[in-house]
C-alpha cells in the first residue's frame, strides 16, 4: 500500500493538480491567450530575395513559416530559372530548418501545366492549414498582380515582406546582415559571361553596368544563397564550370565535396 501510495499520486491531489496546470496552461494564462501563428510557405527560389524575405518575416514572427515551395525542372534536375542543382536546395532547406516542398516543371514547360501543378501544390498546402505564402518580389507589379490574380479564392492569401523597398539600400542591407550568394545565372543581353559565379558583394554591386538593378529584379541576373541570417550553417558550395544556354549563362554551383570527389 505505501509502495503504491508513493508512486502514484492519489486523484485530485496537489501533485496532480501541479503537473495538470504545468502541462496544460491555467485558464487565461498567457500561453492559452495567445493565438497561433498563422501557419506560411516560402516560395523559394534559393536566392537571396526568397532568403531575406524569410528572414524578414521571422524577425517579425507574424508567421510561423512551415516549408520551402519551390520549382524544380525534371529535365535538368535543377531549381527552375535559377539552375541550382538539387543537393544545394535540399543543404539549403535543412539550414534554413524548412521542409521543402518541390513542385516538378518539365522543359520546356508550358503555362498551362505551369499552372495546374502549381495549382495542385496550392490545394495541398490548405488541407494543411497552411493560409499564406511569401514571396520576394520587389516591384514588378504585373509579377505581383499574377500572384494575386491565381492565388484569390484558394485560400492562400500571397504576402510580399519586401516590396517597393529601393533596391540599392536592400541590397546592401542583404549583405550588412550576413547574407552570402553567388550569381547562379546571368542575362547575357544585360551582363557579360563572367558575372555568372561571382559573389554577390560590394564589389559586385559597383561593378554593375548602368541600368542593371542591383537587385536583378528585372532578370539580369539570378542567385544563389549558402550563408545567412535564417541560415544555422554555412554551405560548402564553389563555383564550377559555366554553361551558356538559351541567351544565358548558368554557373555549375557544386557542394565543395562532391566538387573534390569528382
């Protein structure tokens, strides 16, 4: 009887009521007042507009941001737009603590199944509660408009952290805050061949030609991000082999040891 008296508290003691109030939260305590986060998506490009965009949005904690949607072309096995291999998404997503949630495109890819299966990864995230998405875009407002035009009625309300923010200032905010990126693509009507694998920095930044934005928001140029503030480690990416390919050129990013391995 004493045994059993010690181990197990009798119902409605002091030592169960303690541990019910402990687990549970007391009525009209702060934890059970305070109402969740709504629960958001990144649309990840794996540059640095979807990273400081993240990063944004966390410092705020209006969000509870719950994966990385991103397009990924089968063809190439690449983050689309962008070229960035697979592995480097996926080191990307699990330093930036983000389920990814990858949308496969074909190439060439037509809008219509564009559409459809980004469609499908929009009805998947609200059966998941899920109830917004965020995303870099900065100014281009027919960009903006599309967003909003596809997502009304889904459930999924767009959220844009860092829009009409002038683009110099941002990107050196960008680099002041220990965001690193490489320049993954480059327009080549706007840029020359050799600004595909740079660093994005200062120095980048003053070596732009007049009339490209600093930011690359008009599509002169696409990164890579391996360092950050939502970042819990820096990727061992180096810059490979450049390919040009369609009035573009790609930088080959490669995870460092399977550069050395090859």
């Amino acid at each position: 009887m004493n045994s059993d008296a010690t181990t197990e508290s009798a119902p409605g003691s002091a030592d169960q009521l303690n541990s019910d109030t402990a687990t549970k939260g007391a009525p009209g305590s702060a934890d059970q007042l305070t109402p969740p986060r709504p629960k958001a998506l990144i649309s990840w490009s794996s540059g640095k507009d979807s990273a400081f965009a993240l990063h944004e949005v966390r410092r705020s904690g209006e969000f509870d941001v719950v994966g990385a949607l991103t397009t990924v072309t089968e063809t190439f096995g690449r983050v689309s737009i962008h070229g960035v291999r697979q592995e480097i998404l996926r080191a990307q997503c699990e330093a930036a603590g983000l389920p990814p949630r990858v949308v496969p495109i074909p190439y060439p890819c037509p809008n219509e199944i564009y559409e459809a299966r980004i469609g499908e990864a929009v009805a998947r995230a609200v059966r998941d509660g899920i109830t917004h998405i965020i995303f870099g875009d900065l100014f281009l407002r027919d960009i903006r408009a599309y967003r909003e035009q596809k997502l009304a009625g889904t459930g999924l309300t767009p959220v844009f952290p860092l829009w009409g923010r002038p683009t110099l200032p941002l990107a050196h905010a960008m680099i002041s805050s220990g965001l690193e990126a490489y320049l993954a693509t480059v327009d080549l009507k706007k840029l020359p061949v050799e600004f595909a694998g740079r660093k994005f920095d200062a120095q980048l930044l003053a070596d732009l030609p007049d009339g490209v934005d600093a930011c690359g928001e008009n599509g002169e140029f696409h990164t890579c991000v391996v360092a950050g503030p939502s970042f819990s480690r820096r990727l061992a990416v180096a810059a490979g082999e450049r390919v040009e390919r369609d009035g573009y050129a790609y930088c080959d990013l490669v995870m460092a040891a399977e550069k050395t391995s090859s």
